[in-house]
C-alpha cells in the first residue's frame, strides 16, 4: 500500500510504531539509517531530519556536511522481526541540501529522474532481480568464519544437505510481510550458496525491493547464528554471487520484447554498446574481477538466446515474463546508480535506433573446443574489464557516464574505489585460498561494507 503523510502519521499512531528508521543509500550501495520518534515525523515531511554527511564515505564534503532526510510515505513498513510492541517502522528517504534543493549524490533521486525521462518518450521499465549470497558460520568470537560455509549443498539440492532451506523460509516470510513479491529460491552451486528470485516491479521499486531484502537477509542470517554476505567471490576456487537483472520494456501497457519489437532490440544493443563503460559501477570490488568470465559469469560483451554464457541472454519465456537478463552485475553494487545506467543506456539505442549485433551462440567458457572458426569469433569479441582499475579508468573517460551520474559523483566514487584495488590486488591474485586474509580483504573492500 502507498501512504501519503497523513495516513503515515494516523497509522503510526493507531500501530503501536514507536520508532522510525529513516533509510537512505550511499553511493557504494550502503544502506544507512537514522531513527526518529514520532512526535518528529511532520517535521521530517515538511523540513527533514539532518545529519551529518562528512560521516558518510563518498559524501565527503565538509564545507556542505549538513544534508537532510525526507521520507516519502508511499515506502513504509513494519520491520517484522522487530518486537510487535513499540513497533519498528522503515521509509526510504530523499536526501537535500538545508535550502530544500536535492542533493546530487542521492542515488535513488538519480533513478527517479532516469525514469521520469523514460516515461516522457512514451515507455517504461520493468525490472525483476535475481540475488545469490552466501551463509558461513561464525567462529567462537562470533565472527564470521570464511573456511565454513554452511553446507556442502550444490545445485536445487534438497534439505538436509541443503541446510540454507529454513533461513530461506525465513526471509521470504518476512519479505512477504513487508509487501515484497519472492517467487522462487534455492540453494545455488556454491556450498552454503543460496538464491532468491523476484517477481518485476518499476525500477525504483525493484531497487528499494533489492535494499530491503539484503537487510533482511543479513538480518535473519545473524538470527540463526549465521553470517550473509553477498560479497561476488568468498570463496576462491566456487561459484561466485551475481545480481542477475531481467528487464522488460513497455510502450502503451504491451511488453515490446513479447512483440519482438524493433525498440526492444534497441534497447538491448543499447546497454550492450555501454556495458564496459558501467562495468565499474555494477562490479565494484576487486574480487568482481574474479567472478566474471568463470561459473557461468560473462567475460565478452555479447547476448544469446538462453545461453548462460553471454552477458546478456533471452531467456525462454512468454508474455509479461519475456524479458532480457543482464548476467554481469553483482550484489555489492548500488542498485539505484546501477539501475540507472543500465536503463539509460538502454534507452539511448531505442533513441538512436541502435542496430543489434547478431547473436553469440557459441559456449564461451569452454573456447578450447571450439573450431577455429568460432574461436576467431570469440576473439572478435570486446571484453568486459578485467579488474577494477581498469573498469574505473574506463568509466572515468565516459561522457555517457557522466550524463546520468554527476561528475563529482563519479569522482568522489572513483577515489574511494582506488582505495581499495591497491591493498588487495596482491591478495586477490594469489592462488591457495586458505592464504587469503578474508577479513582484511572484507575491511579494505568494503570500504565498504558488502
């Protein structure tokens, strides 16, 4: 249900709401919150409440470190697992400037505008994600132990050797709860790797969808004992964890990849024309690089229909649910930048009528038993970026780029990304796992938390 901020109001005072979580984002994709009482909640409508942005990474700017949450009221919910008396209640909020203008490094605005932009030329969006993460155990501190994933599960293995079936249970009840739509899970290749699908929605929603449901995973993880993570590559020598984003698009209510529509095949040359240019923002860790290319994660910038080999894929599908499925981001990106790029870019071939290359059927994971025909193919092929110094070097040089995201942005993002390839580079390229310090990756990755 979408609430305005009277029925906001009027509910938290006839539910027993004693407090309200007022998320945002980051521009690495972190979800922080404030909470605020709510005797405060028309004063957050009507002025918002402030905080101090000189705290937060990649929003450094001292001079201006004072920014303001505005909730909007159509996002509220009760947090579940919180008590159900003196209530948890969460809305996503916009961020601005004391004088009311917003603010340039709010991301979720970002993909608001992308959106308003596409519905003015007559289209929309739809996005449904598909999220891998893992559960490890934790050690006698209570830290997570990245030696002990929590099952030795593969591939739609079955309870009890798929020991991630109740946490599952778990998160989609209270996803559920929440107004969220999950539609299928279960247990990935990866031992103690887990999935969960979701039904499409509007992009902005899709992505506040994607907020919450990484907090409650990592929520209902550390209530069994367990540690989340939806880092891309925890374990060296596995499958590592994608963001697989399916997307349709829609003109006068009909799916114009069901009509196999001109403009939807635009729509994908488009992001194909533009996807080493996002690189940088949909893989953002150093250990993104190790994903990619392996254990059916894209290393060419190519499509096919249905081969799990391609970056982006049509999968076998009909009606509402004909889609593409873009196969190279990973969870540790911010979705609202990712998802803004993606659509962008999709929409600059609809607008210039982009031709779309012939498909790659060719099963790009395994070149060595290709002909040598198909394998000067392959070699004709652009490659996504093969580390993250190099996808931010590229994103740098993107006019593209920085037509959707503000430059300072890109930069603030850039400089704190450089950070983080220069300790670990050395790390991530050693080949015994067990000789990888994982919590010092985690600290330098995350700089960034996952």
């Amino acid at each position: 249900m979408d609430y305005t901020q009277n029925e906001v109001i009027q509910y938290v005072r006839e539910n027993d709401v004693k407090f309200i979580k007022l998320f945002f984002t980051d521009i690495f994709g972190n979800l922080r919150s404030i909470s605020i009482q709510p005797s405060l909640l028309r004063r957050a409508f009507t002025e918002g409440i402030s905080f101090d942005a000189s705290a937060v990474p990649g929003f450094l700017n001292a001079a201006r470190s004072d920014l303001f949450l505005v909730p909007d009221p159509a996002t509220l919910t009760v947090l579940p697992w919180r008590p159900q008396h003196g209530r948890v209640a969460r809305m996503y909020c916009a961020i601005r400037y004391p004088d009311g203008t917003a603010f340039k490094g709010d991301t979720r605005l970002i993909l608001q505008n992308v959106m308003q932009k596409t519905e003015e030329l007559g289209y929309d969006v739809k996005v449904g994600t598909e999220c891998e993460f893992y559960l490890f155990k934790l050690d006698e501190n209570g830290e997570p132990d990245f030696t002990s994933p929590h099952d030795n599960a593969t591939y739609c293995d079955l309870a009890p050797k798929d020991k991630g079936e109740n946490v599952r249970r778990d998160i989609i009840l209270a996803l559920e709860q929440m107004g969220i739509e999950p539609e299928t899970s279960h247990h990935e290749t990866g031992p103690g790797q887990n999935e969960i699908d979701f039904k499409y929605a509007g992009a902005l929603k899709a992505a506040d969808n994607l907020a919450t449901f990484k907090n409650t995973v990592r929520t209902m993880a550390a209530q069994d004992g367990l540690f989340a993570t939806f880092a891309p590559k925890p374990l060296h020598h596995k499958a590592g964890s994608g963001l697989h984003i399916n997307l349709s698009l829609y003109k006068d209510g009909k799916n114009l990849f069901e009509a196999e529509s001109p403009e939807a095949d635009s729509f994908v040359a488009g992001i194909l024309s533009r996807a080493r240019e996002m690189t940088a923002f949909l893989n953002p860790w150093p250990s993104s690089y190790l994903r990619l290319g392996q254990f059916e994660a894209p290393g060419h910038v190519s499509w096919s229909r249905q081969n799990r080999s391609q970056l982006i894929r049509v999968p076998a599908a009909y009606g509402d649910t004909k889609r593409v499925e873009l196969r190279s981001p990973d969870p540790t990106c911010n979705q609202y930048a990712a998802l803004a790029l993606i659509i962008s870019a999709g929409m600059d071939g609809v607008k210039q009528n982009m031709p779309l290359s012939p498909a790659c059927d060719l099963n790009l994971f395994d070149t060595e038993n290709l002909s040598a025909e198909d394998r000067a193919s392959v070699e004709k092929l652009e490659r996504l970026p093969r580390s993250l110094k190099e996808a931010l070097e590229i994103s740098e040089e993107s006019d593209f780029i920085k037509s959707v995201l503000p430059e300072k942005l890109v930069q603030a993002y850039a400089a704190e990304k450089k950070a983080a390839f220069t300790f670990s580079s050395d790390i991530l390229n050693k080949d015994n796992a067990g000789d990888i310090c994982w919590s010092d990756l985690y600290a330098i990755e995350g700089l960034v938390r996952d």
